[in-house]
C-alpha cells in the first residue's frame, strides 16, 4: 500500500480507459480529501484495489495533465459549501487514463458541518472532451511558466477565469453548456 504523501510512482501511457454510460463511479473523502469510500466502478476503472485507495489522498489518481487550476476552483467552491460539476482526466494504477464529468458535493453531519465530500462520475460524451481539453491544454501551459505551485494556480485560475468568461458568465455556465450541448 502506499503512504500518505509518498511519491506517486505511475506514469501516463496514453492508454484511454472507459466504462459505460449506465455506470457511475463513486467515493467520498474525509475533509481533508482523504477516501473513505470506493464503489466498485472505482476501483475497477481505477486498477487499484479497495486496501490501496481507503485511507489515501484522492489525488492518487489526479493525471499530470490535469490543470492545478481546475482542483483550486473545486476546493474553493467546496470551501463555500457549493457544489461543483467538472470535467476530469484521472490516472489509472496502470497509467492508463480516463474521463469523467464529476459532480462533487460536501457531505453534511448532523450538526451541520462538512463531514466529507462525495463525488459521483459519469462517463463524458467525446465531444465535451474534445471541447474542454484546449482549455486545460493553455491552463497546463500557463502552470509550466511558474516556478512554485502558488504562482501556477493563481496564474492558471486568472487565465481560465479569463478563458471562461469569453464563453459564459461562470465557470458554472460554461460546463452547463457543455453538458446541454454535448451529454444530452
């Protein structure tokens, strides 16, 4: 099993991985993003078994060409007690890679405080992905030009706002368009 916070030993091959349109992909997560929860979608979409994914960060299956920006606008949207519908590419325990529309929401405790997160994925139409990747391609790039983490999300965040804003009013306008004109 992997530590918490141990390097990350996988790398992408380019192998696209799918699963059908009737399935969805389930977890949850502590506070801090940590699994709790895997439903067997996960896990076999995944290639990791349950003993490997409870316990760890949920970015053990963030994919390198992943935009920082995209996590920064999740955790700040979950941070207001918002959901969040975004379009991600994960890293399979093979390096394969797949796509997800994620709809991602924090989970509440009988008081009334954020006991977690839950997020459930489906399977994105090819043309919403072939829509959002450009995007994610100029965020990655824009990540590159800065020396620290810090300085790429900011940098990356003002330029999908930018990017974003060119096409619809918020980023949450813009993914519904996508999903009215391509997932339905």
């Amino acid at each position: 099993m992997r530590r918490h916070g141990a390097p990350r030993t996988t790398r992408p091959t380019g192998a696209e991985r799918t699963f059908a349109p009737d399935e969805l992909i389930v977890s949850k997560t502590d506070p801090r993003g940590v699994i709790t929860y895997a439903n067997d979608v996960f896990l076999r979409v995944s290639g990791y078994g349950l003993d490997e994914v409870i316990g760890q960060p949920h970015n053990l299956i963030r994919h390198p060409a992943m935009p920082r920006a995209v996590f920064g606008l999740l955790w700040s949207t979950l941070a207001e007690g918002r959901e969040l519908f975004a379009y991600i590419n994960n890293l399979a325990s093979d390096g394969a890679h797949y796509w997800v529309l994620a709809h991602v929401t924090p989970s509440y405790g009988p008081d009334g405080r954020v006991v977690g997160y839950h997020s459930n994925r489906r399977r994105p139409s090819p043309g919403a992905v072939r829509r959002i990747t450009p995007m994610y391609e100029q965020l990655l790039a824009e990540e590159r030009r800065h020396p620290s983490a810090r300085a790429a999300v900011a940098a990356s965040s003002g330029l999908m706002a930018e990017l974003v804003a060119a096409q619809a009013s918020s980023y949450e306008e813009f993914i519904w368009s996508l999903i009215s004109s391509e997932e339905s």
